[in-house]
C-alpha cells in the first residue's frame, strides 16, 4: 500500500517538473513522462485490484482524500495507459528491454479490459453495494472493452518484437536475459548476485507474450 503510493508520488513529481530539466530533449521529455505515466498507473492498478474504490492523489497530498469510486479509478489508470500506449516507443525504454514500451502498456489495457468485461458479466461484488458502493461495475460495456482487449492483444502479437521462446525454463534463469527479453513484457531486474543460474533474482511483472 505504502510502497505504491510512494510510487504515485515520485511519477506525479516527475511529470510535473520534468520540464525544468534543460538536458532533456523535447523527445526525451516525451518519452519520459509516457513512461511516468505508465508506472502511475501501474501503481493504482495494484491499488485498485487489492482495495477496490481508492483515494485519487495529487503529488502535494495531504493524506485526507476520500476515497474514490472504481469507475472514476479506472478511468483514470487507463488514461495513463492509454498516454503510454500512444507516446512510449515501440522497443527498450528508459532503463533498456525490461522497460515498459508501447506492448507493455498495451498489455496492460487488455488485461484491465478483460478484468472490467468479466466483473460486469459475473456481477462481481454486487451483493455487496449497500455497503461498499464505490466498488460498483454497472458502468462497464463488457462488450464494448473485451473488443478493445482484442484489439490489444492483436497489436501486439502483429506489431511488437515479441515472441514466445523455445525453452520456457529460461525465462526464470539469471544468466539467460536475451531470452526474457524476447517474451516478457515488462521486468523488473537485480544485478547479478552470485547465484547466477540458481537461484533467479528478476521478477517477472504480469506478462509474457504467452499472455
């Protein structure tokens, strides 16, 4: 909870005084901002799947913002993934191939897509709305976001690098990044730690292009 809000704030600090930097380049800046984006939303969506309806927050917070409904949540994650998916590049990123690019935020829609649609269809949590009315699904067009879904994932099975390795086992192997870099999505990567090709020390956040 803590750790993703502290993520909220640093992405919102960033996007608001990025262009007070003079080194970056108008492109960079562009790109830089898509990929704080990107993370912003990836941080409430982690919220929003653990907690429901959550407080929206701005960087100068004072910790007192009610909470919000999940219609308004989620417009607001998939603006953000929606920013990135238009304004990431197509490979590598800012921290190279384990970056989120235009797929990873392409695969995150559809997932959050599909996520809505089957809440919608299943009546999830609707037993519950004399209680907890922020967590209410009624506003979703299944049909509407699982075309959208489709839609995502075609682009990325067309359009992007990725693709499914030969030996699955070396998407959990340390020495074997060439290969993970091929089918994950998005990464998030440790140094080398001694225990190459034991004991795997990336992890693997939500996607690969088996997805």
């Amino acid at each position: 909870y803590v750790n993703n809000y502290y993520g909220i704030r640093e992405a919102t600090y960033f996007m608001e005084n990025a262009h007070r930097c003079p080194e970056l380049t108008d492109v960079q800046l562009t790109q830089y901002i898509a990929e704080a984006r990107f993370l912003r939303g990836f941080y409430y969506w982690n919220l929003a799947q653990n907690f429901g309806g959550i407080p929206i927050v701005k960087y100068h917070s004072d910790g007192q913002e009610p909470r919000s409904c999940l219609k308004k949540v989620y417009r607001y994650i998939l603006d953000d993934l929606e920013a990135a998916y238009d304004f990431l590049p197509e490979t590598g990123g800012i921290l190279g191939n384990a970056s989120a690019n235009k797929y990873t935020a392409a695969a995150y829609r559809a997932k959050i897509y599909n996520y809505l649609a089957a809440c919608k269809r299943n009546n999830v949590g609707a037993d519950l709305l004399d209680e907890k009315k922020l967590n209410d699904f009624s506003w979703v067009n299944a049909d509407s976001l699982s075309k959208q879904a489709v839609n995502m994932c075609n682009d990325i099975i067309t359009n992007s690098q990725y693709t499914l390795i030969d030996d699955w086992t070396n998407l959990f192997r340390e020495t074997t990044k060439d290969d993970q870099h091929k089918e994950c999505l998005f990464m998030a990567e440790n140094y080398l730690s001694g225990a190459e090709g034991v004991y795997p020390t990336s992890q693997v956040f939500g996607f690969t292009a088996s997805c």
